[in-house]
C-alpha cells in the first residue's frame, strides 16, 4: 500500500478488444484516486491512442518503468513495450494477443514481487493469446501456475457467490473431473474465500447435481449417488454444506438467496445463471491463490469495439472488489495473528 491506499495493477487485455475503453473510463473518474493508486501495464503510446480515440483529452497519466517513480495523484502507465501496435478494432488478430500476453506477464510479476497489491485483468481472447505463445486456457489457470495456490473460479456480485469444480474443460470431459476428492477440495476452498475475502464467520455453502434433476436418485446418472452425496456428508463434518441442488430448480425459485456460495459442477451450469441474474455489475474473482486477481465477468466484446458505448461498469465493479478482498485479508490476518491463548475459568472456592 501506498499512503494507504491499495496499489492496483491492470492487464490491458485484448488492444482490439473494449478492454482498454472501460479501463479509461473507470480510472477517468477522480474518485478512483482517492482510493487507489492505479498502475496500468501497457505502453505511452497504446494509451494515448485510445485516449485520442475516446475523447479523453483531459485524462493524465504517468508512464513509468521503475516503480520508485510510482505517481499517487494520477494514474500510472508501467511501459511494457516501446513499439508502435496496429491497433484493429474488432477483429481477433495474433498481434493483440502478443501484446496482451506482454500486459499480463508484467502485471502478474509485480503482484509477485509485490510491487502491486492486487492485479485487476482485462478481457483476452484466448485464442489469439495461444497464438502468441499462452499455453493456458485462461487467465485462472495461468495465474495457478506463476502466483502460489490453487485457484478457484468464483464469481461474486453482491451476496451471489458461484463457483465452479470443473472451470475451462470441455463437457466431454466434465464427468471425469468430478470426483469427491475434487468436491471436497473445491468446497474446502470456497468455504475459506467466504471467511476470509468475504468476512463471513459461517458461512452456507449449496451444492448443485451434475445430472439433470440432482439424477433423480440415481435414474438419470449416477454421479449424485456415487460421487457428489457421500462428498458433501463428508464436508458436512466440519461445514455448512447442503445438497445436491437440481440447478434449473434451484436458481428458478431463488434458492441461491439462502446461500452464501453455491458449488457448481462445471463452467456453464454456474456462470450461465450468474450472468443472466447479474450481467454488469458481476465480477471474475480467482480465490485459493494467496495473491488477489478479479476480472469484469464479460470478454472482449468485438461487436462494440471502437464504438465507445462500452459499459464499464463491470470492471468498476471488479477493481472496488480486489480492494475490498484485499482489506477484508489484511484484517484477517491481523485478527488471526498470535490470537491470545485459551485460558478456562476456575472457579474460585468460598
């Protein structure tokens, strides 16, 4: 932290992308310095383009390449490259994939070296990415190899938490990927991002059916039976965990409202009613790493590229979100340092 406030460090995302747009227009707003110190990973010219491009003449920055020069009154531009990049707006190329992964490799190791506090990233393409040598699905599995952890899917928007067992795995392969060791594990950490990013003493975790209807005691699959059930009475030993929820049922009548997070068993089963209840104000939060890392929950959105209706109201969400997990670590962590020893009453003889 610096004059504590929250250092935060921003991937540039796909440059064809509206990743830049909305991370213009949030760090534009005045407010946003008074309560962290913005570091975007990119280079003097690409930002200046698109402030030329978004009509932001009067948003200043600073362009640094050492982190001693770090501004606290303006938001900082760390230089990540030098060159001039064709920039293509809307089109996938294997050029803004480059630089995207350029972007994303300096940000992730100043998080390392904690130069930077929390790391907030912009929408990639992830096939443009692999083009230019990203030899990951996304950004979670990425972010699991170079920062310590194991990283979680969860997303977040107000009181809705949604994670995921399986996250970028194809639907072939989901089933084998559900086992009760990976259950139990996923359910463990979800458990733990909701006491200590969240600040929820005791927490109530559901759990959703891979089959549809939770396989209908064991008449449209097996995995609830064999897998998922024994899973969460195991759990159940030390934690708040029910179910397996049919997921149509279950988001259909609100259920999720009497949860603090809800276990899915896969990419689309959690994150399709996610963002139907809360597209726009949702957030990507990778929880089980011991470093802090949110995205917007939407991608490069190649449709309005260029267009300058980009909503940013996703990335604002997910920077004030970084910043709130990481206070509410801080303050764990203090809470839970050299705790006073358990001492029982004795009772006094008369």
């Amino acid at each position: 932290m610096i004059e504590n406030k929250v250092v935060v460090g921003i991937s540039q995302g796909d440059l064809n992308g509206v990743g830049l747009e909305i991370i213009l227009k949030t760090l534009s707003d005045p407010a946003m310095l008074e309560i962290c110190v913005p570091v975007l990973f990119s280079s003097q010219k690409t930002v200046s383009y698109f402030r030329k491009m978004l009509n932001l003449e009067d948003f200043n920055f600073n362009p640094l390449r050492d982190f001693n020069q770090v501004h606290t009154k303006k938001p900082n531009v760390f230089i990540c490259y030098e060159e001039e990049v064709t920039i293509e707006m809307g089109k996938a190329t294997a050029m803004a994939g480059k630089y995207a992964r350029l972007s994303l490799e300096a940000a992730t190791q100043a998080l390392h070296d904690k130069k930077i506090d929390v790391l907030v990233t912009a929408p990639i393409n992830k096939h443009n990415m692999q083009e230019a040598g990203f030899n990951y699905p996304g950004h979670t599995e990425y972010l699991g190899e170079k920062l310590e952890g194991k990283p979680l899917m969860l997303l977040c928007s107000g009181d809705l938490r949604v994670a995921v067992v399986t996250g970028h795995v194809p639907i072939k392969d989901v089933a084998q990927h559900i086992t009760s060791e990976n259950i139990i594990s996923k359910i463990t950490q979800l458990h733990t991002s909701l006491v200590k990013d969240f600040g929820i003493r005791k927490p109530k975790i559901a759990v959703l059916g891979l089959n549809p209807h939770a396989g209908e005691n064991g008449a449209i699959g097996e995995e609830e039976q064999n897998v998922i059930i024994p899973a969460i009475n195991k759990a159940k030993e030390t934690m708040m965990v029910y179910g397996p929820y049919s997921a149509d049922g279950f988001f259909g009548n609100n259920t999720q409202s009497k949860f603090d997070g809800v276990l899915a068993m896969y990419h689309d089963q959690g994150l399709i009613p996610f963002k139907a209840l809360a597209f726009g104000s949702g957030v990507n939060f990778t929880a089980g790493l011991n470093f802090v890392r949110t995205s917007p929950d939407h991608g490069t959105a190649y449709d309005i590229a260029g267009k300058q209706i980009a909503d940013e109201s996703s990335f604002r969400e997910a920077l004030y979100a970084a910043i709130d997990i990481y206070k509410r670590r801080m303050l764990h962590e203090e809470i839970n340092t050299n705790p006073l020893a358990f001492t029982p009453i004795k009772k006094e003889r008369g």
